[in-house]
C-alpha cells in the first residue's frame, strides 16, 4: 500500500497497462459465457462486447508499450501535481474512511457511521483535531438524515441502531 | 382473529383525513400493529403502486396501525426476493408484492431463491395482455395478421417488453397455437413501455403486445387498432374479442399479488389471509382499483398456492420453446 | 389563439397563492436534490408519490414541475464547483466549468449556467406550448435504425472529448462501452458480464459509476496530493458577475444549445446526454477560442447547459401529448397521473386541458423563480469554496455514500462507488479523461440495442441503415463530421506544399 502509492518513474503506468489487459480479458472470458441464443440473429448477444473487449485489449498493448516508453504521464512524476509527503498516510485514512462507512452504515446507522467516516476522511484531508472532527462528523450525519430519511423520504434505517431514541417515528 | 364489522369499516372510513393526519391513532383496533412491506422494484412501478395502493386503503379502513416500506429493485424482483426470504423468514407482519413478472424472471435468470420459497397469500389484481397494430397498418382483423404469421412469421415484427417477459411469452405462445415455431419470431424488445408504444405508433413495426392499460389511450385517440385480447373474457367495455372466441387456444393475463415470508406457521398465514380478504372487501380498496382500472382476480390462500404452481409450469414450457429457459 | 387564451386559464390557476407555493417549494426542492450527488429528480418524485392521495392533482404537477426544472438548474453548481456531477446529462458542463472555477471563474460560470438554463429553458417551454404537436410527429418517424444512425453520429462527437491523448481517451471509451454491456441483454434475455452476481442483472447504474469516478475519485486524488495544506484548493479571486465579453460569449451558445437540447429532448429513445455532448462538439468546433477548450471555455458551459434545459423542456413532449415517457423523470410523473386515475395520452389536452396547462404555465412560472433564486445564490454557492478541505471533502464524500445507499439500500452499490472511486482516482493521476467512459456507458447500449433492432425488423438487412432516408442522412453528417475537418486541413496544406514543387520546376 504505503510502496505503490509512492513508486513514480514509469511503474504506476506499466502497472496501470497490466491491470487493463487484466479488465480485457476479464470480458473475452465474460463474452465467452454468454450463453448462445437459440434464436439466430444478424447480431447476437455478444458481437458488440467482444468487439470492445478486443478493442480495450489492442489499446491495452498500446498503452503498455508506450508506459514501458516512459510516454504515460502519471502525476506523481509531475512537479505541480506531485503529492507532498505522506500521500500513503493521506490515502489510507481515506480508504480507512470507506472501509468504515460500508462497515457501518448497515449495521449501527449512519449516526456512527457517517460520524467516524466523516473524522477519518477530515483526517486524510489533515484536520489537526480528531474530536472536533467527530463533532462535526456528527451533527453533519445526523443533518443528513434528517435531511434525507425524514423530509425526503429515502429510506437509510434508523439514525442508530443501538437504542430507540432515534429511530424514526 | 378480530373479525371486521361493516360499522368498524364505516367509521375507519368516515375518519380515513383524520387517519392520514395522525397514522399511529386509529380508532379501531387495527388487525396489525405494523406491517413492513417489501417492494422488490424502484418506487413509481407497478409492484410498487400496488403496494401504496395496499397502504392507502388499509389506513383509510383503519385495517392497519402503519407501514414501514423497503425497496429493493432489479432484474425482475430477483435482487429483492432473496433478501426478503433471508432477513425475513418468519415474521407474520412482511408482505411482499409481486406477480408474474417474477415468475418469468425467476427461470430466465435461473435464480437460486425463486417465487416458490415464499408463501402465497392472495393475488389481488390483474390486467390482460392486447396485441395491437398501428391504425396506419394493413391488418384490419386479427384475421390478416394471423395469416400474415401463417405466411412468414420473421416478416411479421412484433414490440414488446424485454425479451422473455409477459409480451414475449404471449408471442411464443400464439406462434405455437398457430402451428409456427416460436423461435421464428421477429420480436423487438424495448425497455420500457414508452419506446415500444413509440415504434408501434410511428408504424415502425407490423404490430405490438403489451398490457391494455399501456395501450388504451393510443386506441382511445386512433393511433392504435386492438386485433385481440389475452385474457379469459373481454375487458368491459372494450369491443375487442379474445383469442379463445378468434379459435386461438391461448390465455395469459399480467397478475399481482402479495406473498408472506417462509417459515411463517399456520396461524399466522392465516391472519395474514383475513387481512387480505378485509382489504378486498373495503370501500377505499375497491375505489382504488376501480380508479386504477385495474381488474380484481381476488383470490386468496390455497387455492392461489395451486393457481401459482399451474402458472409457473406453463411459464417454463413456455420459456423453453423461446429457448429462453 | 386558444393555445394561448388556455395558457392564460393555466397562469390563472398557477398563480394562485395556495398553488404558486408548491411551485415554489418544488423549486427549492429540485435545486437541492440537484445540488446533492446521487439522487436526481425521478428519485425525488417517486418518493413524494405517496402525497397523491392527499394533494389535490394541480398542487402536485406545479411541485414536480418545480423539483424538475429545479435539478436541472442545481445538478450544474456541484459539476461546476467541485467536479462532482450527480447525473450524466451535467457531466459534459463539469468539464469546462470546473476549469473556469480553478481558474477564479467560478462566478461567471454558475452565472452562464443559470442564465444559459433560464434562457433555454423558457425556450423549450415555449416550443412545448405552441410546436408540440408538429414536433412529435418528426419524433415518431425515428426508428431503431435511425437511433442507430444517431448514436454514431454522437460516437464521432465524442472525439472533442478525448482530452490529451487519443489512445487515453480511447481507453475510457472502451471501459465504458464494455460497462455499458453489463446485465441481461434486452433481445435475448440473456445475462452478460455479471460473473454471477444477481445486483449485476440490470446493469451497472451510471449514476453510481459517475459520483465515485468523479466525487470519490477526486477526493482520494486530492488526499493523495495533499496540496490543500497551502490553503486553498481553488483560486477565489476574480468577479462572480457576468463580464461584457462573457455575454458576447455565452448568448450564441445558449440558443444553439436551445435548438439541439429541445428536439432530443422529444425522441422517444433520445435523453439528454447526446444533445449536451453534441453542443459541447459544435461549440468546441464553432469557438474563436478553440485553445480555452479544456482550460474553461465558458462556450463549453453555455452550450451544454442550455442542451440539458432545453431538453428536459423536450421530454414532457412526447409524456403530455402521447403519453409516452421518455425519461425515468417522466415515468414517474406518468405514474403519478395514473395515481389520479388520468391515463396520460393523446386525448390528455382535450379531457385534461386545465390540468395540463396549469402544468406548462408552472413550467414558466418555475424558470423565473429559479432565474430569481439561483442568480444571487451564485455568490454564496461560491462561498462553500471558502469551507476548509477537510470539512468540504469529508462532507461529499459521506453525502455521496449515504445518497447511493439511500437509493438503492444495497451495500453492493456502495462497493462499486468505492471501487469506481479508485479507477478515478488512478485515471486522474494517468491523465486518463472520465467523460468518454460515461459517453460509452450511455452511447454502446443505445448503438447496439437499437442496431439490432433495426436488423430484427428488416430481417438481418443491413440496406436498411442505408434505405430509410433519415438514418442515411444521419449516417452522411457523421461521416462529414469525420472527414471533413481532415479534408479541409489536406486542402490548405496542399497548395503550400505545390508552390515550392512548382518552384523547383521552374
């Protein structure tokens, strides 16, 4: 995690063409289980995706090559757009954040999940102080809900799911 | 069980703005305290205006104390029912709403979890398929068309739903009543009622199935001609003769209903039952359907269990000899 | 006129208080649900369907008329300031608007949007009052080939969205038509691409695909930078108003937009991504400015912005004169007639005529409010890019989830959006550009569908593309489109390369 993030100098692209081969031949073999219709048509099921199968996997060779050629730009390598240091750390906060939302918001409401989503994701983008950060995160996902499961009426369950003092009414 | 006095129902009516107004408080002791309906489709679809359809008469008729409602869409209902049938096996206050369609779904996509792990409580409604051709077109009767079939099936092209639901289904079906192999059929799917009533007015195909109540004003204002009606007797009211009296043996109607989830024991099956039938029987349900148009093909419990089981073995006959099965 | 003698009975009915205030509300609605990414205006409707037992029919259409025009106007200023669009149809007005706000010019383009909308907007509603009728018998003659025929024409638009590289872009083109191929296939029913997963059947939902490429990706993109430690992420210098030169500008843009938004807009199989990506084409092509193009070009906001109003003027067309919805918008709002017992369709003017006309006259009435909210509101949707990075970010970031749970209640979504955060992240940091793999997501079904539709009914003849006049015509602009701009570049250079030969012979 913290190495890939940092690695510049032609890898990130090279990595970035291995992994569209990988999505073309991800759908040559989708292509391949649909199922051949028993009614015969000009065009069946599968000539238009395997024809963008093949496509992405042509352009997949190109962009390979042209990685290995050092002719992909990739940000990292950029000197406006460069990360400062601790990209990694920044990164993994973040995706720490999501990870917590999915966990969450299924479980014990978007009450908590969206409060320590919130904090995590303020802790990514450098907020210094951690339990403001859950303040905030709070009173912002307990807006949300309002806002969302009790004026709009999307349906997102109970603001906690530990305790009947929030649950909608 | 609490038995439903026709006072109780007047009262339950005469309050239903009261009721609206404050849901948790109605007068009569509701035959549930919750019920948490399940719609396996996006709000604003068919299955999903049954339900609130469903909401609206059981509050009005103080059947019910309040709803909670979930949806869960895709692919026919087949993302939603699995669901239901795991988070809500048991419970004698869930509902969920569904009909044909899922039956169809269910074999297309060979789904593991299909309409047979649930319990049949009572189908409410249905509507009949129509097969229709522009007002522009040469078919004057379903005659001419039958013998255009006859000639070459492939030169005939027919509109309908996505392949493999209701409007496809009836086109196989009339194909094999006609001596024809249904896979010979020239039919264009449209996703969505509104492309297909498109192509069928601007004359860009021969003809089109779908429901009535899809097609009814586009007769109404003679954009479209009806050759013939699916359902076992004419629509009231619409001078259009069914395929049986046209010599055509073939039936199919689009139906809906509600099921309850597995596990639930006899007692409770049953009071879900007498709820159903309640509704059915209230004021505000029957002005809803008579306000919808739709058709009331109430029929509750066992003998809805066998009517499903004969539906579910056609519909894969049927699907088979599309090669969709 | 009598059209306009029942236009004036619907301002009637419109204008009054206790019905003017749901118009109102819809407006502030809309804008709101089109401000937040994620949940859109048929989302929105659908919700409120339940009201039709208690509001009486009038109140409601004026309310969804509001929220509808109201999304519209909204779904602009998230693109805009932040390049998060919550619904394809405003992706194509992030592209140069977004760049116009890094710049400082933030002011000026939420300005052209709002104005661009209003302008087109009342166009479109015009054009619904007095052409409908004429315009939708033109929209009936279009049949799968010619929808065909359309969607290779956009195919060739799409070049002006490319970006940098065209391998690059290609590449985005290609994710995006592979993508666009996930569910059960409509013709035959067969599912493609879904490895098993029953969430898959119906294909991959674009909103979904859009707010995590463009929402989730930009955030980890920014977090992975960490350049916000220096203060601002955006420049906030420069005036929120209109310059003389912007107005010269914006205006033509605005009324190309009009016409190219407000015909698509009533096809039946049409929607609002075409005309916003052809408007992006012909102005990128039209411009003195050619070289602004993707620094932030404000033509690049005007024109699409208009399409995307025009259009949504367009789609009630085919809904109240054939009662035929276009949109999953109008497919709500046709259920929310049938809620009312009114069965939309061809005799909806003659038996609904009130009804229907208090409905186009709260559609001008809603473009004014919304000219009149959104205009000074322009300067303090500014402001939010005053709101410190972390807040701002941690805030989109738990909306953006929270919205597409909400609207579909599947944990399975929320994965995509995260996964498709990360493939926007990685394209942003390979200069890989976004808008051509939504383009293929939307462009690839409608080619193929409508292609083998048109085969259906020709009976696998492929004369048929070339036979029907229409689709013919279609398919010689796009290959004008295509050769054309290469011919006229051969033909200037070639006297040039003549003379020194001629020259030499001499």
């Amino acid at each position: 995690m913290s190495t890939w993030l940092k690695i510049s100098n032609k890898r990130f692209p090279i990595a970035a063409g291995i992994g569209l081969f990988v999505l073309a031949a991800v759908g040559v073999v989708g292509v391949m289980n649909i199922p051949k219709p028993i009614i015969d048509d000009a065009v069946g099921p599968r000539m238009l995706p395997a024809a963008a199968s093949l496509f992405l996997l042509i352009l997949a060779m190109g962009f390979t090559q042209a990685a290995y050629q050092g002719r992909c730009p990739d940000a990292a390598d950029d000197p406006e757009m460069a990360p400062r240091p601790g990209g990694a750390v920044r990164g993994a906060w973040l995706l720490a954040g999501l990870a917590a939302l999915m966990g969450l918001l299924a479980t014990v409401g978007i009450g908590a999940a969206g409060t320590v989503g919130f904090a995590l994701f303020a802790q990514a983008f450098g907020s210094r102080s951690a339990l403001r950060a859950l303040l905030i995160g709070f009173l912002f996902s307990l807006a949300i809900w309002l806002l969302f499961d009790q004026a709009l009426g999307v349906k997102l369950g109970p603001f906690l799911s530990l305790g009947s003092l929030f649950t909608a009414g | 069980m609490i038995s439903i006095t026709r006072r109780r129902l007047l009262i339950g009516a005469s309050l239903a703005p009261l009721a609206a107004a404050l849901p948790r408080m109605a007068f009569a002791a509701p035959m549930f305290e919750s019920i948490n309906m399940f719609i396996p489709a996006a709000p604003g679809g068919g299955w999903d205006g049954t339900g609130r359809a469903i909401e609206a008469a059981s509050k009005s008729a103080g059947l019910i104390g309040g709803f909670q409602f979930e949806n869960v869409s895709g692919a026919g209902g087949m993302v939603g029912l699995p669901k239901f049938v795991n988070q809500r096996k048991g419970m004698g206050n869930a509902l969920l709403v569904g009909g044909s369609v899922m039956v169809g779904a269910g074999i297309a996509n060979k789904s593991p979890v299909t309409i047979k792990d649930v319990t049949p409580i009572a189908r409410l409604t249905e509507e009949a398929g129509v097969i229709a051709v522009p007002a522009s077109s040469p078919f004057k009767t379903w005659k001419d068309l039958e013998n255009a079939l006859k000639a070459n099936p492939k030169a005939v092209s027919v509109a309908g739903g996505s392949a493999g639901g209701t409007d496809h289904l009836l086109l196989g079906m009339l194909l094999r009543a006609l001596k024809l192999n249904p896979k010979d059929a020239s039919y264009v799917a449209f996703s969505g009622g509104g492309a297909a009533i498109a192509a069928i007015i601007g004359g860009q195909v021969s003809a089109g199935i779908s429901g009535y109540s899809e097609f009814a004003e586009q007769v109404a204002a003679g954009r479209m001609r009806l050759l013939a009606v699916s359902g076992n007797k004419r629509i009231p009211g619409v001078d259009v003769p069914t395929l049986k009296e046209l010599g055509v043996p073939v039936t199919a109607a689009n139906w809906r209903g509600v099921f309850a989830p597995p596990g639930i024991n006899a007692k409770q099956k049953q009071a879900l039952i007498d709820y159903m039938t309640a509704l059915n029987k209230s004021q505000a349900w029957k002005d809803i359907v008579a306000q919808r148009k739709w058709s009331d093909v109430f029929l509750a419990g066992d003998a809805f269990a066998k009517e499903l089981a004969e539906d579910i073995a056609e519909t894969e006959a049927a699907m088979k000899e599309l090669g969709l099965a | 006129m009598s059209t306009f003698d029942a236009l004036m009975g619907g301002f009637a009915t419109a204008l009054q208080p206790g019905i003017l205030l749901y118009g109102v509300g819809g407006c502030f609605l809309g804008t709101l649900v089109g401000v937040l990414p994620g949940i859109g205006p048929a989302l929105t409707i659908a919700l409120l369907l339940p009201l039709t037992y208690k509001v009486p029919a009038a109140a409601m259409f004026v309310l969804f008329a509001g929220i509808y025009y109201g999304a519209m106007y909204g779904g602009s200023t998230t693109s805009i300031l932040i390049n998060a669009p919550g619904e394809s149809a405003t992706m194509v007005t992030a592209m140069e608007g977004n760049r116009m706000a890094r710049r400082g010019r933030a002011g000026p383009a939420l300005a052209t949007a709002a104005i661009g909308s209003f302008v087109a907007g009342t166009i479109g509603t015009i054009a619904l009052t007095f052409f409908a009728p004429w315009v939708v018998e033109i929209a009936l003659a279009f049949g799968p080939a010619e929808y065909a025929a359309l969607s290779v024409l956009a195919l060739v638009a799409v070049s002006s969205v490319l970006g940098n590289s065209t391998l690059r872009g290609l590449i985005a083109l290609a994710v995006g038509l592979l993508l666009g191929f996930v569910g059960v296939d409509l013709q035959t029913g067969q599912p493609r691409l879904t490895f098993g997963a029953a969430e898959l059947l119906d294909g991959v939902e674009v909103t979904v695909v859009l707010v995590g490429i463009f929402a989730v990706g930009e955030a980890l993109f920014l977090a992975w930078q960490g350049h916000f430690a220096d203060g601002e992420v955006m420049k906030l210098s420069g005036s929120v108003k209109l310059s003389r030169e912007d107005w010269k500008r914006s205006w033509k843009p605005w009324l190309r937009g009009a016409a190219l938004g407000f015909p698509f807009g009533a096809l039946p199989a049409g929607g609002s991504e075409l005309p916003t990506l052809l408007s992006y084409y012909a102005e990128k092509r039209l411009s003195k400015h050619p070289e602004e193009f993707g620094k932030g070009a404000i033509e690049g906001v005007a024109g699409p912005e208009a399409a995307n109003n025009a259009s949504a003027a367009g789609v009630l067309m085919p809904l109240l004169t054939l009662g035929i919805p276009t949109s999953a918008t109008a497919a709500v709002i046709l259920s929310a007639f049938q809620g009312y017992g009114i069965q939309p369709g061809p005799l909806l003017f003659t038996q609904q005529s009130g009804l229907v006309w208090t409905l186009i006259a709260s559609l001008y009435i809603g473009n004014v409010i919304l000219l009149l909210l959104n205009l000074p509101l322009v300067g303090l949707w500014v402001k939010l890019l005053y709101i410190p990075s972390q807040w701002l970010y941690a805030g989109i970031l738990v909306i953006s989830t929270v919205a597409v749970y909400g609207a579909g209640n599947s944990l399975f979504d929320v994965g995509m959006l995260f996964a498709f955060g990360v493939l926007g992240f990685a394209m942003r940091r390979l200069d890989i550009p976004a808008a051509p793999l939504i383009v293929g997501m939307i462009l690839g079904p409608l080619l193929e569908q409508s292609m083998r539709q048109a085969l259906v009914i020709s009976q696998g003849d492929w004369g048929t593309f070339a036979s029907r006049p229409l689709s013919a015509s279609l398919l010689a602009i796009a290959a004008a489109l295509l050769v054309m701009p290469r011919l006229v570049s051969m033909l200037r250079k070639a006297p040039r390369q003549e003379s020194p030969a001629s020259d030499a012979r001499q």
